[in-house]
C-alpha cells in the first residue's frame, strides 16, 4: 500500500526564521529582508521530500509587531484552510519572541482536527548553528505525522513537541530558548521518527473569532517595590476592558495595588493576577482579582482578551482560567 504525501499548508509570518545573518558569525542585527523571497528558498527545498507544501505569506514581521489585526487574520487563514478537503495539515513559521501569544491564541481559536504546528528560530539563515532549517523540518513532519491529529496547536523547537497553551520562551539567547511549563512537553522529533505522548491540556474553552473585527483592549501592569498607582488610573482611563497584573510571587498584590485593583474592578474592568516570576501556577485566591493558573501576563492578556469578546462576567472567565 502506498500512503499519500501530507498536503500542507505553508503561513509565515516573519522572525529570524525569514531573516538572513549578514555574515556566518553575526548572530544578531539581522534584519528581514522586505524585498527578498518571505521564506528562505532553502527551507522549502529541505521538506519537499515530506510533504507537498503550499505557501501563503500572512505577513512578514518581527513577533513583536504582531497584534490582535495579525492574530485574527491569522486564524481566520487557518480556519479555511483548515476547512478544506486538500489540507491535511497547517506549518507556521512566526518569531520567537511573541510565539507563546500566538500560540495560545491559535489554541483557544482552532477546531480541533488536523495539525496546527508552530515554529520558529532563535538564529537566522546563514549564521553559525542556525535552528531554523532544522525546526522548519521538524515542524513539516510533525503536521504530516497522523498522530499528530487531535492534539491541539503544538510547537516545534529545538526538536521537542510542545502543546501550544504550555509553550514558553525562557532564555534570550539560547537555541534551546523554549521550556515548556509542567506537562506540556508531549512529544519529540527523532532522527526517523515522531513521538508523541500527549496532547493539550483537557476542557481547554474554545472561542470563535472568524467574525471577530476587534477583540478587547486589554493592558498588563508590572508589579514591583515602589510601583506607583498613576499606571492603574492611566490605563482605566484609557478605556481598557481588563488588566492583567504581572504580579509578585503566586499572585500577591500591594496595598497600592490592592487599592486599584479594587477600584479599577468597581468602574467594570476584569482584573487578572499573574506572575512575574516565570514559571509556576497562581493559585492565590484571596485577593481580588482571578488567579491566572500557570498563565504568564502576556499569555493570561491573550485569554482575558478572548474572554472579554464573549462576556464580562468574572465567574464565567474565572472558570475559563481554571481550565489551565
Ligand atoms: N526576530 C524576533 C521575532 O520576530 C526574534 C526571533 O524570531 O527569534 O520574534
């Protein structure tokens, strides 16, 4: 019996994993190349004997410059795609930096089915031990491996399998920059073949943004020693739906802070409690504010955010969080 070549489809975004090092030994003050092909030819070349890949550039940017415009485009472009009797499966390559964001949109927005696998790199072509053409390779195989079906977003890097809620950037510098927080390494990439373990965690909420013009504005506020309250008035005054605080230790807040938490929860905004520390849960219950379970600021803000474009009620969001 012959088995049929995966059909993938190709969206990227832009990152290190599109940019060209100006010398082998320059690892950084790369740029992205706006004029020059939005992939680099050689990774494309690297997977044709795995799949039969279609490519779509969605667009072509450093992560940091992704927001909510890119975000829903982006999954507006997976949800047809992925409604489609020829794709078998969906490849996006994005920039390291923000990629836990993406991901865990992508895995609150995405039917589930077919693979949905992200990567990235932390070098770019050309340079000294670059991780992208073995990420991008690692990444086609994963979306063209059966088993990979039914398990969620996931996220390629560094040749481990990551369920996209659990994906988290850890180090600034390092090839193996992703460390993924409790549970969430589900599988690997060996030299001929995949395993796979696991999928994304269970009872995950799930949010249909294909008609979504403009989600919530949602804002993340620092927690430190002397932080002042005029940062809470700005951002209530701004007109933000929900805060989300980047707090100290499991959650805890200043007696400033728990003041403006007070008041910015009395004039309607929904407050989140995250932490700044990196790794581990908020479990915290007795502060205002929802504990944002192993959510960093930046992830729990993308979960507020969805949150909020269905409802404003704490208790429903609060369950939401604790699906975690
Ligand atoms: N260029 C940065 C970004 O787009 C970093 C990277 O991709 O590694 O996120």
């Amino acid at each position: 019996m012959t088995t049929r070549r995966a059909r993938l489809v190709l969206l990227s975004t832009g990152g290190t994993i599109a940019s060209r090092a100006q010398a082998a030994d320059r690892l950084v003050h790369y740029k992205l190349d706006q004029a020059g092909p939005p992939l680099d030819p050689d990774l494309l070349g690297l997977v044709e004997g795995f799949a039969d890949i279609r490519h779509e550039e969605v667009v072509r940017m450093p992560s940091s410059d992704l927001g909510q415009a890119q975000l829903l485009e982006l999954a507006r472009r997976v949800h047809a795609h992925l409604a489609s009797p020829d794709v078998d499966g969906i490849v996006i390559t994005h920039g390291t930096d923000t990629l836990e964001e993406t991901a865990l949109f992508l895995a609150l927005t995405t039917p589930p089915g077919k693979p949905v696998v992200m990567t990235a790199a932390m070098r770019p072509g050309g340079a000294l031990g670059s991780d992208g053409p073995r990420n991008f390779l690692g990444a086609v195989r994963v979306a063209a491996d059966q088993g990979a079906r039914g398990r969620g977003v996931l996220v390629v890097m560094d040749d481990e399998i990551i369920a996209a809620p659990c994906a988290r950037k850890r180090h600034a510098n390092a090839v193996a920059a992703f460390r993924p927080e409790a549970g969430g390494l589900i599988g690997e990439v060996l030299p001929d073949r995949i395993v796979l373990a696991g999928g994304a965690p269970d009872g995950l909420p799930g949010f249909d943004v294909t008609g979504c013009a403009a989600l919530p504005r949602v804002e993340i506020l620092y927690a430190y020693q002397d932080a002042p309250a005029f940062l809470f008035d700005a951002v209530v005054a701004s007109g933000a739906a929900g805060i989300v605080l980047a707090c100290t230790g499991n959650g805890t807040l200043s007696t400033m802070a728990k003041a403006a938490v007070a008041d910015a929860i009395g004039k309607g905004l929904v407050v989140v409690r995250s932490s700044r520390t990196g790794a581990g849960r908020v479990t915290w219950a007795e502060s205002a504010g929802i504990p944002s379970g192993p959510l960093n600021p930046q992830q729990a803000r993308i979960l507020l955010s969805l949150a909020l474009s269905r409802t404003k009620d704490a208790d429903q969001i609060a369950n939401w969080f604790a699906a975690f």
